[in-house]
C-alpha cells in the first residue's frame, strides 16, 4: 500500500524486496542519525542495500514512503524481522532527538497506518537488530515514540462520536387566533426565554384587569406558556420572547352593551289614596337605588300619588310629599295594603232556637248510613220480593 497523501519515492529494487513472506505484525520505529531532510535519495542508490518503508522529518507533514508497505523494507538488520514489519526512520540524532513536530508527523503516519494494520505492535530497532545500535536512543528510551503510539492507537480506538442528538428546540412558537385577555390577578410580563424557573426575568408588572390583545403562544423547554403580543411575535419573527404566563390570564369577554334605557317616569296614580305600609322600610333615593332616611314604621298610611315601575314587576310609590318636593324618592309598592274600611258595628247575635234531634232510626227497611248488613239484608228482601212477583220459587 502506498499510503494515500504521503509522497512517494520509490527505492531503488537492489534496496528491498518485493512482496511479503509472512503477515505484517509490527512497526519498527527508527532515528536517522543524521539531519537529512529526506531519504530518498539514500534509498535510491542502488548500492545502498537497506532501505525503509517511512520517513518522517521535522516540517509540518513531512512524511515520505519509499517503498510499498506491501513490500519487505530492508531496515532493521534482521531479516525475519524485516519480512513482518513496516518501518519508519525518524528525523533525529544520536539521541534519538526530541521535536514536538517530527512526533507529530510519527503520529500521523500510526493514524494513517492503524485503519490498514489495526494489528500493529510497536517494537524499536534496538530490540531486534542482529548488529549492536543505539537505534531509537530516546524515541525509546524516553518514550517519545511510545506516547505518540499510545495516542494514536487511543484515536483509532475512539468510537465514532455519536451524533450530536438535534437540541430540542428551546421555545416553540405558534400563532393563535388574535384574542382580547385579561390579566385575572396582578402579574409579570416574562421573558420566557430561559431554561430554569429560577432565571425567569420579570420584564414589568402589570395590574389585574389590564386588557392585553394577543397572536400567539410561546412554550418554552420547560412547558410555561405565554400569550405574546404582535409586536413581540411580529409575525413568526420573533421580537421580544416576553409574554404573560396564560395561566395569569382570561379571554376577555366584552360586557353586552345594554341598549339605552327608557327613562322611567313616575305616572298619577289611577286612584291615588293613603297606602298602609306592611314593613318598616327606609325610603329609596331612585336616582342612586339607595335606601336613605330614617325608618318608617310598618302600620304607617302614606298617601301616595305617583308609581314608576323601573323594571317588570318592581314598582315603587312616590308619596305626596316627595312628589311636592321633587324627590325621586319612593317605596316598594308592594310594601302596601289598603287601609281597612273602619270596622263596622258588630251586629247582635239572633237569639237562639233549640233544634231538635232527628228521630231515632228504627226503620229495618232502609239502611242507614250505619248499616251494612242492612244494606243486604234489605237487598235480599227485594229480590226475593221480585221473584216472588215473577212466580219463581227459590
Ligand atoms: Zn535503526
């Protein structure tokens, strides 16, 4: 495999050998004890006999491939190890060389080998070289090249993140049929943007009855609900997330206009006289509906002139004086009886005549209204008679 995105300079065919005798298992990771900026001149020397897979240097994505992963390099001295291993030279010195950006190139290159070679275990040349070297020096010995391993097979590892679920929606909105409401008790105008009850944001407070004309509704992720003006909604494009919780307030029902009133007139009586009142009562002031005045003593004959009956079935009845006076003043007409008539003179009692008891019943004939068994009795009789008259024998 030649890696995708990496530069590829083919070493010269005297430098390795092609094709692989055994599975890939390792990556051997390599210093170049030197300060080259590239292999690839070195590998394309038909006389050098080594070569190596990788190369990686110190500028920002400077790795380059020599030779075909699918290929057997000829690095680390050792062929049986070369036959099962993918290698990389390493930018550095006799010590290995420390530089953040040649790591970051060496971790690069484990990223791009991990997804083809998940099996890959990391070993240095040190390790099994047939020849003595110091090859990696601290890319082992200080871990350098292990940390880079450890994070990049930590990246392959990585689970694809999960897609970010969408994030519910914090208000949804919707428009309503354009309504009048009432505030139904003293209470906020809210913001209602917010996402715990403890951050809700009083905009203005607002008096019980105030009259608010609404278009929409806007729940927010915690379920309140609030009636929002026009302008707030302003047709889907949102203003100003205030509103009044609805649960504040009341559709509006305008009062039925009552249609103006027959003003009520006080008419004469047909047959003015003196009323006697039935019940104490205070006289009532018509103008404001209001009983005024002291009491007036149930048994008192007014004389009364004038009736206003102010609706169907309750008349009230202007006193003579009132009337004289210009008062709108009156009682319930109902409240009066007619004055009796004087009482006339008791008439003597007749005198008294003994009447007789009636007769005692002694007739067996005729039942009285006592006598069932001479009801019968009497009726048998009668029939009898009856048959007798007809001849018939019983
Ligand atoms: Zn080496």
């Amino acid at each position: 495999m030649k890696l995708p995105g990496v530069p590829f300079y083919q070493a010269n065919i005297n430098n390795y050998t092609p094709g692989r005798t055994r599975p890939v298992r390792k990556l051997t990771i390599h210093h170049s004890a030197g300060w080259e900026n590239t292999l690839r001149y070195l590998w394309a020397d038909p006389n050098r006999n080594g070569s190596s897979h990788f190369w990686v240097g110190n500028q920002p994505n400077q790795i380059e491939q020599y030779v075909d992963t699918g290929d057997t390099a000829w690095t680390n001295n050792n062929w049986d190890s070369n036959c099962e291993s993918i290698t990389v030279e390493t930018r550095g010195d006799w010590r290995g060389y420390y530089d953040k950006q040649t790591l970051n190139n060496l971790y690069t290159l484990m990223v791009k080998l991990l997804p083809t070679y998940p099996q890959l275990i990391v070993e240095y040349h040190m390790d099994v070289s047939r020849t003595f070297t110091l090859c990696p020096a601290d890319l082992k010995h200080k871990g350098y090249a292990k940390a880079e391993w450890d994070k990049a097979v930590a990246a392959f590892n990585k689970p694809a993140p999960a897609p970010t679920p969408p994030k519910p929606v914090a208000i949804n909105y919707r428009s309503i049929t354009p309504k009048r409401v009432k505030l139904i008790r003293p209470a906020n105008l809210w913001d209602f943007n917010f996402t715990e009850w403890a951050k809700a944001k009083a905009v203005q407070a607002y008096p019980a009855g105030h009259l608010v004309d609404v278009v929409a509704v806007a729940k927010n992720s915690l379920g309140g609900e609030y009636y929002m003006t026009a302008y707030s909604y302003n047709g889907g494009s949102v203003r100003a997330t205030n509103g009044f919780n609805i649960k504040d307030c009341e559709d509006y029902v305008p009062a039925i206009t009552q249609p103006p009133t027959v003003e009520q007139k006080w008419e004469p009586m047909a047959n003015p006289r003196k009323m006697r009142l039935m019940v104490t009562s205070k006289i009532t002031d018509l103008d404001t509906m209001k009983e005024t005045g002291s009491d007036i003593q149930a048994g008192t004959d007014i004389d009364l002139v004038e009736l206003k009956t102010i609706k169907p079935g309750v008349t009230y009845a202007r006193s003579k004086w009132s009337m004289q006076n210009n008062k709108n003043w009156g009682i319930l007409l109902n409240r009066f009886a007619e004055v009796p008539a004087t009482a006339p003179e008791p008439t003597p009692e007749p005198p008294r005549e003994p009447v007789p008891e009636p007769p005692l019943d002694v007739d067996p004939n005729t039942p009285s209204d006592s006598d069932l068994h001479g009801q019968v009795n009497w009726l048998v009789k009668a029939i009898k008679a009856l048959l007798a008259y007809f001849k018939i024998k019983v």
